[in-house]
C-alpha cells in the first residue's frame, strides 16, 4: 500500500502553514479559555480570603455534578492548549498524506478525525484528572483553591516525574512523538475509524511521554498559569527540538533538582 509519504517541498510548506494555523486556532482558543477559568480562580481567591477570612486547607471540599464538570472542562482545555503544539508534526503528516489521496482522487479522511483521536486520549487524562483532584482536596494535599498544601507531596510528585525521564518506556514514547514517518509506517489504518485509532494510538504514546509532567500541575498549582506555560515549553521543547536524550536527561535532572527544593523547604517548615 502507497501511503504517499514522498511530496514536494512546497506542497509540504503548504500542508504545514494550513495545519499549523488550524492547530494555533485550537490551542489559542484552548488558552483563552485556560487563562480566563485562572483569571476567576484568582477572584475566588482574593473574595474568600477578604469575606471569609480564612485558610483555604480549612475548607471542606465542596463539588457539586456543575463544579465537577467545570473542573473536567478546564482540564480537557488545558490538556488541549499544551498538548496540540508538540503534536503538530504528526499532524501535519497526517495531513499531507491524505491531501495527495484527494488530489488522486483516492479515499481520504479530514485531518481532524485523527486530531479528534488524538484529544480522546487527553479527554481521557482530563476525567481522571478530574477525580484526583476530588481525591486530593478530599484528603487535604490540594487546596479548594487547587494548590499543593504539601511541600512533601509535591517532592513526591517532582521526584516520581524525574525517575520517569530516565526510564526505557518514556524514551520509546518520545521517539514515537518525534518521528511522524516511523509512526505511519507502523500505525497506519485506513477509513475514518482507523483515522480515529491511529490518533488515539498517537494520543497514547504521547501520554506515556508527557503524562507525568501533566500531573506536576498538582504539585504547585493547577491552575498557574506560569507552571502551565512552563510545562507546556518543556513539552514542546522535548518534542520539536534537536537533541531528543539531551532534553530528556536535562528536564529529568532539573525536575530531580525540584524535588530536593521542594523536599528542603518542607524540613524547613516544619
């Protein structure tokens, strides 16, 4: 089977300014709703401390079927606006093959059935996510205002993601993320569904890749923006740059470094 993976330079130029501005629209709407859902926790925040005056790990987890679903939302969003970036060459590629199957009059599938694929995974992340989240307000690592309440939990956290850096699984998902041509030679499925599989597929290697990073959010503060952009460049980074091993090695060393901060600060507060 011809996958019609040999294109020209400009049709390929072409395939990733097209993809690349769809993705940007994705992410940017992703973002927005991101920035706008810290904008209100911040407001919640400063009301509760000037009306009520009191400790946020004081209060007893409140969630009502409306907050749950919020809290998924905001999560599915975020999981979108820093995960689509890293995953632009793959769909690019995606793209391209399927531009030359229409122009053969050949079947062919939107690109955004694989992208669709692709967001179940994180869709996925986000409602387990979701019930950590419950979980850890429940039992007081989290604060109602989603920030760790432990500098030992998140050492935890920061150490269990540095490990994972080092680790053979991480090393296979990201050279799966980095390499779009490995990926369609041995995952590629026709028809809609398999469009829909090879982007779960796709979704799922890059979960064993970044998964742990996502869950840092609940060592610091799930809805910093200044984590999120932070946890989105070292993703991004890790994906799209030269020097795969170099910024594996490098964010698990800095992360291990956290750790030892974190775990430090909290012998000092005790």
């Amino acid at each position: 089977m011809t996958l019609g993976l040999a294109t020209s330079y400009p049709q390929r130029r072409r395939d990733r300014i097209v993809v690349a501005g769809l993705l940007a629209l994705v992410a940017v709407l992703a973002w927005a709703f991101t920035v706008h859902q810290s904008m209100l926790m911040d407001q919640m925040e400063a009301d509760m401390w000037r009306d009520m005056n009191m400790s946020m790990n004081g209060m007893e987890p409140s969630w009502t079927p409306v907050d749950a679903l919020m809290v998924f939302v905001m999560w599915s969003a975020m999981m979108a606006a820093m995960m689509v970036p890293g995953a632009s060459p793959m769909i690019a590629a995606f793209a391209t093959i399927n531009r030359r199957r229409r122009d053969r009059s050949a079947p062919y599938v939107p690109t955004s059935v694989f992208l669709l694929g692709y967001l179940i995974v994180w869709i996925g992340f986000s409602f387990l996510a979701t019930g950590a989240q419950w979980l850890l307000q429940k039992v007081e690592l989290l604060t109602t205002m989603m920030q760790s309440a432990s500098y030992y939990w998140s050492a935890v956290l920061f150490l269990a993601a540095g490990l994972y850096q080092f680790s053979p699984l991480k090393e296979r998902c990201l050279a799966y993320c980095r390499s779009p041509d490995g990926f369609i030679l041995s995952e590629w499925r026709d028809g809609t569904l398999g469009a829909v599989v090879m982007g779960m597929r796709h979704g799922l290697f890059c979960l064993g890749c970044c998964g742990a990073l996502m869950v840092l959010l609940f060592a610091v503060a799930v809805m910093d923006l200044r984590w999120v952009a932070a946890l989105t460049v070292l993703v991004t980074a890790e994906k799209l740059l030269p020097g795969a091993k170099f910024w594996r090695i490098a964010i698990g060393v800095g992360l291990l470094f956290t750790a030892l901060g974190f775990a430090v600060a909290g012998w000092r507060a005790a």
